[in-house]
C-alpha cells in the first residue's frame, strides 16, 4: 500500500517501503551482508562440530579447535552488534543536531528535542524540565504520555519525576534504573512504587561551561531492563546536544527582546543610562508597571506666544528643535528621562525606570542647569534681534505608578499620580526664570541649595496646602557618591547556585536559586512562601565540586517580588544554624570570600 513505510535497522530512518534511500542501501548492503555470512558461518561451524563428534568424538584437538573458532564467531558478533548500534547512535545524534539546532522558537525546540528522545529511546513516556531563571526551580517544559485520569494523580506523578530530576540536577549526574522496583535507591521513594516504575534514565542537560540548565527523564512502567548504560550514554549525548540549541534560542530571544527594548528606551533616555538599564541587574528595569519614588520635573516658556508670532512657522519649528535639543541633553546628563513634549513644554523624570536614591538632587541640578542653558538661548535670540523668551520649572518628588500605558496600538513609558499633578501645579508658581520645588523635594536637596520658603498655596484636586520653595542656586557643586553599604558581620558574594531544600519537619523537596552567600548564611530565590523564623534544611554544590548536604539555616528575611512575566516569587535571607566550621571554610575557599573579623574586614 502506498503509505506503508520501512524504517533502516540500523539508522532508524523512517521511509517508503522498498525504497530505502541511498545512505540506508549502503547500511543494509554492509550490515545485513556481514551478518548473513556470520550467520551462514555459523551453521556450518555448527554441522562441522556435529560432524567431527560422530567421525571422531575422542579427537580432542579437533574439539578445541571448533570451541575456539565458535568463542571468536561470538566476540565478532558482538562487535558487528555494537558497530551497528554505534552507527545508529551516531546517525540518531546526527539527525538530532541537524534538527535541532535549525529552531529557535523555544516552544517549538523543546517539544522537537522530546520527540526526539521519545523516539531515540524507545521510552514509554517522558518530560523535559528547566530551571527557573529566577528562582532556580525545576518546571516541566515539555512532556510525553503523561496524560492521567484525574489533576490530582497528574501532579502525584509528576512529583515522581521532579524528585528524581531534582536529585539529578543538583549533583549534574544521571540516574538509571533497569529495576526500580527492587533497587535500593528507590525504596524510599514511595511515588515510584505507587506507580511501578520498572526502567527509568535521567540526565543532566549541561552547557558548554559545564552548568546545569534542566534535566531530560524517561521512563517505561512496563519492561524491566528498557535501558541500560548504552541509553544513558546516548541520552546524555542527546541532552548536551539539547543544551546547546536551548542556549541558542535564549540567547535569541534574548537578542530580539533587548532589541526591542533598547529602541524603545532610545526614545526618551540617553545612551549611557539605556546602557545602565540594559546591564543592570534584576529588578532595575521595570517596565510592566511599578511604584516607585522618584521626582518629576515641568518646564514651560514663558511668553512662548508672542515669540511665535513674531516668527514664521519655519523658525518656530527651529527654535523649538534648538531648545528641546538643549533641554533634552541636560535632562539626560543627569540620568533623567524625557517623559514627553507638551506643546513648549516638557516633562522629565528622575528615577524612573531606573531607581535612584539622589532623584531630588539630580532634578533640581538639571533644572538650575536648564535655566542657565535657557538664559544662553535668550542672549543668542536678542543678539539676532529675536524675541526673547524666559523659562519656568516646577519640580516635586513622592511616590509614582510606573509603567507602558496606552492602548495597545500605541504604549508609552511614562509615571502618573499625585507627585505628577502637583508638580504640573507647581510650575505656574515660579517666578520668570525661576525653579519652585514642593517642600518633599526640599527636604531631600535642603543640604545642596539655597532657597526661600514660599507662602502655602491651596493646589486643585488636593485638600491641604502645600509648601513651596524657590530655588535661589547651588550652595555647592554637586557631588553624588553611592550609598554607604551596610556593613555585615560576614561578606557576600553574588552567586547562581541551584539548591534543593525542604523545611525542617518536612520531607517534601523544593527547588531554589542561591542568589548570594557567605559564610554566615545565604540568601535563595524560590516560588515558595516561608514565614520569618522557618527552620529550614538546605543541600548545594559549590563551585569546586564539593557538595553540602543538610546545611541548616533559619528565615530570617522575606521580600515579595513579581519578575519580569508577572509570576511572583520571594526571597529568603537564611541564616546557618547548622552548618559545620568545616563547611564553612569550604564556603569561604570556593571564592575566596572576605571575612569580617575582630572588627577589620580580611582576605580569607
């Protein structure tokens, strides 16, 4: 029939029956063919052994020579056996590669890579699972015959699989089991058998640099002995293959993601804080929506209406450009952003989206620095005989909401809220080239100007008044230094490490991702919630190879935090209760980590 197909022996290909292709003709010809004479060898070294023990069955070297000529046919054999699947494996990873590393939609990479397995291994079911890139967490990416009869029994089984996967990933090894249910590795696993797991291979899928990203897992409830050291070799090689096409296509999206965003960003930051953002570390750049405290600063012409009028369309258009352009180059000297252009008038931010402790002092510089760009602008303007014009700002500082807003055929960057409206209120209180600020951003900047307290004004849309203040000049150059660090008893080092924890009376296993650590404590990623003062039990391997195993340690901080996909997750400061000097040192070692000690901080 026109769709029966044939697959090669020895390569595995797939194809119409009786129409082997020419790679899979060669297989055939040289295999088949030295199997053939093999066997054909074979029955007539077993009519010779018939015939010299009824012509002369005393005769023994005869005997012995027939016994040595069948223990080499064996051994050729089983060479010929293992050249054979040698050949498939090798075309299996082949085909594997040639497939794979032309994807790098990641969706459709990894449901490829497991049909792949699927079909490489002859496995009954199977799951592929990477790690969070967060909180270090194994979730199941994609998955093969995993289908069950009820959710509960689907999230049972598949805490089968991350307990193993879990083990796997944390000491970069694999597992196998050719009879789980008789195997001492497995009794204390009640799942496998709950579920009678008979074979079962799992694999670390490691990167070039020798890191872990996930872990690839097969299993066969039926057939003890369904794999072997064979399929865990071939699986592994498999797996590597994996690893690499999964870094390509992360390193892919993450090429056309900061793209993207690094166009955006163009628009309304300046080269060296877009830069900063892209290579800031996590949670700097928060583009989804944020409160953050930050400072909003409005700049408006004064009299820009008869300066239009005295001008032809052509020069206004001009004018604007020049002093937009100025503007626009203070603001983003000092790491502000241009939220937009209103008419003449603009409206920059300082802190947002990236954070900022100084946002106040930087605000305030840049808008002293404006007038005396605006007041260069004047003098050009009157020495041509132009109409001059004067400038006013209003700045406020106070908390925000953050984030792309539009609709979406047109989004934005940009902050709303009270802080916004007043500091909008703010600006038509300034004097002709002046600079009012809300008393919330004098607090912040009292240290750097000098300026007069206004009388409170009554500011619509809010109850209360508010305290101004008119910025007279700097009482000295700027100088922004970065915050004092708080000093610890031990240092830490910025760290990736994948962790495996549980609480102290639980046997239930969690993944996570130790952020950084030291040799009193560290601090994890994970999606799990635990409350301040958990008693917590902890296993890792550091950087060396050395592993820790059943580290003690107690919460002693918890921050909620939302990534960049919306999921929330927490981070957990822990604190060793129970970790030996000995593993300390071993901590301490792996990096080189400074101690603090009687008071001095020291070089381990």
């Amino acid at each position: 029939m026109a769709d029966e197909h044939v697959v090669c022996p020895y390569c595995n290909h797939k194809q119409p029956a009786a129409v082997y292709c020419g790679r899979c003709r060669v297989h055939i010809q040289h295999y088949g063919g030295v199997k053939s004479a093999i066997a054909r060898f074979e029955a007539d070294l077993g009519q010779m052994r018939t015939h010299v023990q009824a012509a002369a069955p005393t005769y023994q070297p005869a005997l012995d020579a027939l016994r040595s000529l069948g223990e080499a046919l064996l051994g050729l054999k089983v060479n010929v056996e293992r050249l054979s699947r040698s050949q498939r494996e090798m075309t299996t990873l082949a085909q594997v590669g040639r497939m794979i590393n032309s994807v790098l939609t990641m969706d459709k990479l990894l449901n490829l890579i497991m049909d792949m397995v699927i079909n490489a291994m002859f496995a009954e079911r199977g799951l592929l699972m990477l790690k969070d890139a967060v909180t270090g967490d194994l979730t199941v990416q994609a998955a093969r015959n995993m289908t069950m009869e009820s959710e509960s029994e689907t999230k049972s089984r598949l805490t089968i699989s991350t307990n193993i996967c879990s083990r796997v990933a944390s000491e970069g090894k694999p597992i196998l089991a050719t009879d789980a249910q008789n195997e001492d590795q497995f009794h204390g696993m009640h799942s496998v058998m709950a579920y009678n797991l008979a074979s079962l291979v799992c694999v670390p899928m490691k990167t070039k640099s020798g890191e872990v990203i996930g872990v690839i897992y097969v299993d066969n409830r039926i057939v003890s002995g369904a794999f072997n050291e064979d399929s865990v070799e071939l699986l592994t090689n498999i797996a590597n293959q994996a690893a690499v096409a999964i870094e390509n296509a992360w390193l892919y999206e993450s090429i056309q993601k900061e793209t993207n965003v690094r166009m955006s960003l163009q628009r309304y930051l300046s080269p060296s804080v877009v830069e900063d953002l892209m290579k800031g570390k996590e949670g700097t750049l928060k583009l989804g929506g944020a409160k953050l405290d930050c400072s909003v600063l409005f700049a408006d012409i004064c009299g820009f209406t008869p300066l239009s009028e005295s001008l032809d369309p052509e020069h206004v258009v001009r004018f604007l450009n020049e002093y937009f352009t100025a503007m626009t180059d203070i603001v983003f000297r000092h790491h502000g952003t241009l939220d937009k252009f209103i008419g003449d008038a603009i409206m920059a931010v300082f802190g947002a989206p990236m954070a900022m402790s100084d946002h106040a002092c930087k605000a305030v510089t840049a808008a002293i620095e404006m007038q005396r760009e605006a007041k260069r602008l004047q003098e050009e303007a009157e020495k041509k005989g132009r109409t001059g014009f004067h400038l006013r700002i209003g700045i406020n500082s106070g908390p925000v909401i953050a984030g792309n807003i539009g609709s979406p055929s047109r989004l934005d960057y940009t902050v709303i809220g009270d802080t916004v409206n007043v500091a909008s209120r703010l600006e038509p209180l300034a004097s002709t080239d002046g600079i009012v600020i809300s008393d919330a951003t004098y607090q912040q900047v009292k240290g750097l100007v000098r300026a007069d307290k206004l009388p409170p004004v009554k500011i619509k849309g809010r109850t209360g008044m508010v305290e101004p203040y008119e910025v007279l000049d700097l009482l000295e150059q700027e100088q922004v230094s970065d915050d004092k660090k708080n000093l610890r008893r031990h240092d830490r080092l910025d760290v990736t490490l994948f962790a495996i924890y549980r609480g102290a009376t639980s046997s239930r296993m969690y993944q996570g991702s130790i952020k950084n650590i030291s040799r009193g404590g560290v601090q994890l990623s994970t999606r799990e919630i635990f409350p301040l003062g958990t008693d917590v039990t902890l296993s890792f391997s550091l950087p060396n190879g050395q592993k820790l195993t059943e580290v003690g340690g107690r919460v002693t901080h918890v921050q909620q935090l939302t990534d960049d996909k919306g999921k929330e997750y927490s981070k957990l400061g822990i604190e060793f209760t129970r970790c030996t000097d000995e593993d300390r040192e071993r901590i301490v070692h792996a990096w080189q980590i400074s101690s603090w000690r009687g008071g001095a901080l020291k070089k381990i």
